[in-house]
C-alpha cells in the first residue's frame, strides 16, 4: 500500500496545454518534495514544501502544499517537450528518516 | 552529477545467486538510503542509515541486508535472487537527518535476474 497516490498515473499532452498532477494521502507530513526522473537517471528534486498552503513557482511549474499538508499539486504551464518525465512526489515526517514517494506520474509531452 | 556514485550499472545474474550493490554516498552526507524501482510499484524505501547506523527500515525482505561503513559507503546485499527482484535499485544521501532537506540520488543499478 502506498502512502502517497498521484494522479493521473500516465498523462499524454500536446506541447502548449496546461497540465496538473495531484499527491494525495491520509497522512500529515511535515514536508512534501517534488522530484523528475528521467529515464536511466535517479530522481532530481524539483522543489520543497514545509508550510500548510504554502504556494512556490519555479519558472512555469507551479507547487502548492495543502492547508492540513495531506496533499499536493504540480501545475506546469504551455508544457514543453522537455517537461518529459516521471513526476514524483514524496512526503516525510519530522523525524527525519523514512521518505515515502508517490506512485509517479508519467508526463509526455508531445511536439 | 549529483555527486552520488552506485556500482555497477548493470548486474545480470541467475535465480539463488547473491549480488552486492555498491553506493558511495556525496561527500560529506552521513545519511544513505536504499530504494528499489519497479515498473508496477514505484519506488520503495527499503533502508536507511545515518553514520553507520541503521535508522529505518522499510519494505526490505528478510533476504536483503545492507550496511554503511565506516568511511560512509553502503553495499546493499541480495541473495537467494528471484526473477521478482529484477528492479532498478536506487541509493540516495543526504547531510544528515534534518527534514526537508533534499535526497541527492544515484544513477542507479539495474539489476536482472534470469
């Protein structure tokens, strides 16, 4: 069982729509990260949230912590081929150790 | 380059045989953790350690073992290999325990067994 569940699962667009994925859980975290994979390569963190509401962009890329910090979403603007990926989100508790990941979301972007 | 380096790549090997993944760490990180990738599952926390020590434990199987040593890098044991085991397994480190600091990961080792 998964303590993180993203959605969609696989996601097919073509360049220039607008894109959100979703990281859904029944559990509080004290911090949630985004990270992309691309294929052959470990992930690569994208960005971290800490406070419940908390909004961060990142260029077209748009993150936002829910207000109980159960959840969280990713919105990319006018995706771009290079936006290609393996989307994951990963939440952690304050004790510091265990880091759980969602089950990924798979992003094409199609030129 | 995230700076963490795993060995080797890629491992292809036979059912019941045992292997050693190899994980050395950024430098200057105390932390380690250990990952597996399947294509079904996701990526799945096995172990971590911090400094040597074991600090959590994960989905790992009683077939599994891992450990840090003393100049930081981890192996990560296999043995008695399944074709179930087949998976990317992933290391990643950090400077210490403090959350919400980020896991720098390796490039994996893809690891097949027939």
């Amino acid at each position: 069982t998964q303590l993180l569940e993203q959605s969609p699962q696989f996601l097919s667009i073509q360049e220039g729509e607008n894109l959100t994925v979703y990281c859904n859980s029944s559990s509080v975290f004290s911090s949630l990260q985004w990270y992309r994979q691309e294929p052959g390569e470990g992930p690569v963190l994208l960005v971290t949230v800490v406070t419940g509401g908390e909004v961060k962009k990142l260029k077209r890329l748009t993150f936002q912590f829910g207000d109980a910090r159960k959840d969280s979403s990713l919105h990319i603007t006018a995706a771009q081929p290079g936006d290609t990926g393996l989307y994951l989100c990963a939440g952690e508790h304050d004790t510091g150790n265990q880091f759980y990941f969602g089950t990924g979301t798979s992003l094409t972007v199609i030129p | 380059d995230s700076g963490v380096t795993q060995t080797p790549k890629h491992l292809i090997t036979a059912t019941g045989q045992r292997v050693t993944l190899r994980c050395s760490p950024r430098s200057g990180d105390l932390s380690v953790y250990w990952y597996q990738q399947s294509l079904d599952q996701g990526l799945q926390f096995l172990i971590q350690y911090y400094n040597g020590e074991e600090r959590a434990k994960g989905n790992i199987l009683e077939r599994f073992s891992a450990q840090q040593f003393p100049d930081l890098h981890s192996e990560l044991n296999l043995s008695s290999l399944e074709l179930g085991d087949s998976a990317l397994y992933f290391c990643a480190s950090r400077p210490g325990t403090a959350y919400n600091s980020p896991l720098h990961f390796g490039n994996g080792t893809r690891l097949t067994v027939t």
